[in-house]
C-alpha cells in the first residue's frame, strides 16, 4: 500500500473542489518534461473518466520523445494558439497547476493563469511555492510531480480511474525526474507505485527505450562533440559545457537532442557540479545537476533567473554565452 499523503483537510477539500468542477484545466511549466507531461495527462484521464470537460494547456510544445503517450497530441500549446488557450483557461471553474511553483514558470501563459477567475490548486514538488493559488499541495521531498499525482489519487480512492494510458503517463514522469530512477529515487513508495503501475500493463522497458534511449545519428554526434571539444573541468569538481547557436546547427540540432547532456560529467570521479549551457535566439537557457550536497537551485537563482532542485535546477541569462560562463566563473568559490 503506498502512503497517504496529504493531509486529511487537503484531502476533505480537494474532493470538495474535484465534485464541483465541471470545466477543468490543467497546465503545467514551460518547456514541458515528462514530468509535467505525464503529470498532467494522467490527471486528465482520471477527471475525465469521472465526467469533467478536461483540457491540458502548455506553454510551449511537447519534447518529440513523450509524443507517445496516449492524449498528449490533444494537448493545446499555447504559443501556437493564444486566443483559443486565453478562453480555454477563461472558462474553467478549475485549474490545476502542474510541476511549477510559480508564475514566471509558464512564461507566456502567466497572465492567462494569475488572472483566471477559475479556483486554482496547485500540486507540485519545487520548494518555496508563491501563493497563486487558491490550495497549494506541494511536496519538496518528493522526486516527481507524476508521483505525487498518483499518490494523491489513490489516497482519493480514484486509483481504479487509472487505465494503461494513465500509468503509462505517471511512469514516465517518475522515471524522467529521476534519471531513470539514478537520483532522488530511495523512497519505497516509488516501488510501490511502479508495482502497481505494472499491473495495470505498461511495459517500463519499452518506455525508456523510447523516452530515453531513441537517438539519431545527429543528435549522438552532437553529444559526443560536446564532451569531446567543448567540456572544460574547473577547479573543485565543476564540469562546464557550452554549445553556441552555429554548434547545435551544424548538428541540425532539434528540441529535446541535448536531454541528459548535463548528466554525464558527473558520473566522472571528482565531478560534483554539471552546467551545461546551450544559446537559444537571444537568450542561454543554462542547466544545472550536482550530486551529494551541493545545492545547484542556488546557482541557477542566483546568477541564472532560474531554480529548481538542489540536485537538478535550470535558469536563463540574458546576455552571451561567454558572459553566462563568466559569470560563473567570477563566482565559482562560493559555491564549491
Ligand atoms: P532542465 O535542466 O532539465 O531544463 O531543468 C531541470 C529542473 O530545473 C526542472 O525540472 C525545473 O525544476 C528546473 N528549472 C529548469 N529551468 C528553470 C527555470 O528557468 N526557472 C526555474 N525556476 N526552474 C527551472
Ligand atoms: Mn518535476
């Protein structure tokens, strides 16, 4: 049996709110991961199952690797279509609020969602949660959102809701926000949970070929490159990788071809800290992974606009990559 985990007054009130919603919609964070996809399919399964008018809206499109599971292609992006989303979330009694913490993490969307007149609950595992919402149901100490979700409906007894789709769904997030279970990943429940999964028919196998290991010969040049040329390791376990705009072109480089980049350094002896720097049009979105007791959602808040987890975190600067680095470098002995 997996452990209760909301409190009995969360519980009292989100069945309360579940009851009373017709219109419901759920949104997650930009730049959606398997976390916040999975998360959020799978509770639209479950309401839909139980008769609510579900929409899932994400800011910005899917990753071409979580395109298999089951709905995600009805999923409304909302930089391609932001008058019909601004109604969606207009019309909504509910909004879910999936895998952030707060506002600025929807990005385009964040108008939409603080001004929705909807009543807003939030469940999700990114610490200091801002009070957007009208019930906030955060749990740091969890390792996925996807999780989180499937605890919650079974505390609810709404389990019997989850199908194939919905598992496949939770399995998925849990499996991504923990490097395929390598990080973050010693709380029991996480078995339970997959155990209970499996039952329901999911081949775990086949998801993280999919997720995971589906590469192209660009995409595995592109990386080989990266470690090969462009990591530098600095003074106390830091390991840097940087690829400009021309680099990921010259590798014809598609959205979701450097996930799991930033984890390699530390599987090197003496690698504590990862960053890995990758230039978007006008920006440098900066990843960041540590093991141990290094709190990389420091660094990524600090000088990147960004948070996160203390051992996974992301930001972005504003400026050049060679500026971004050397931000980092200037501070690098407060952080190590
Ligand atoms: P990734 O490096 O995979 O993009 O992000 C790792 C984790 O860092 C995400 O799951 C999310 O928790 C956090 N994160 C990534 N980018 C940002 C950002 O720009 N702002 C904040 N606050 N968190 C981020
Ligand atoms: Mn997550």
């Amino acid at each position: 049996m997996l452990s209760n985990i909301i409190s009995e007054q969360e519980q009292l009130l989100l069945t309360k709110v579940i009851e009373k919603s017709k219109n419901v919609v759920v949104v997650a964070h930009t730049a959606p991961d398997g976390d916040a996809v999975g998360s959020s399919l799978a509770l639209r399964g479950v309401l839909t199952k139980m008769g609510k008018n579900v929409e899932v809206v994400m800011p910005d499109a899917l990753p071409k690797s979580i395109i298999f599971l089951q709905g995600a292609t009805d999923i409304k992006i909302y930089k391609d279509n932001q008058e019909e989303c601004n109604q969606i979330i207009a019309n909504a009694d509910t909004l879910f609020c999936l895998d952030f913490n707060e506002p600025k993490r929807v990005d385009l969307m964040q108008n939409a969602i603080v001004e929705a007149k909807a009543y807003k609950v939030m469940i999700d595992h990114h610490i200091n949660p801002s009070d957007f919402c009208d019930l906030i149901i955060s749990y740091p100490l969890l390792s996925s959102t996807s999780l989180l979700v499937y605890k919650i409906i079974s505390q609810l007894s709404l389990d019997k809701m989850v199908g194939k789709p919905e598992a496949e769904a939770i399995y998925t997030g849990m499996m991504t926000d923990t490097g395929n279970f390598s990080y973050n990943s010693n709380d029991s429940d996480i078995y339970i949970a997959i155990s209970q999964l499996l039952q329901r028919g999911i081949d775990k196998d086949e998801i993280y070929k999919i997720v995971c290991n589906t590469s192209t010969i660009n995409k595995l040049k592109l990386n080989s490159y990266a470690i090969s040329e462009k990591m530098e390791i600095l003074e106390g376990g830091v390991a840097i990788i940087t690829l400009s705009r021309g680099e990921l072109n010259h590798y014809s480089y598609q959205k979701g071809d450097t996930e799991g980049l930033v984890n390699q350094p530390l599987g090197i002896e003496g690698v504590n800290i990862s960053i890995f720097y990758r230039e978007e049009s006008g920006y440098v979105k900066v990843s960041l992974r540590s093991v141990g007791e290094y709190p990389v959602n420091i660094i990524a808040s600090e000088l990147y606009n960004g948070g996160g987890h203390k051992n996974a975190s992301g930001g972005e600067f504003f400026g050049t990559m060679s500026d971004a680095v050397e931000l980092f470098k200037n501070n690098l002995k407060k952080y190590i």
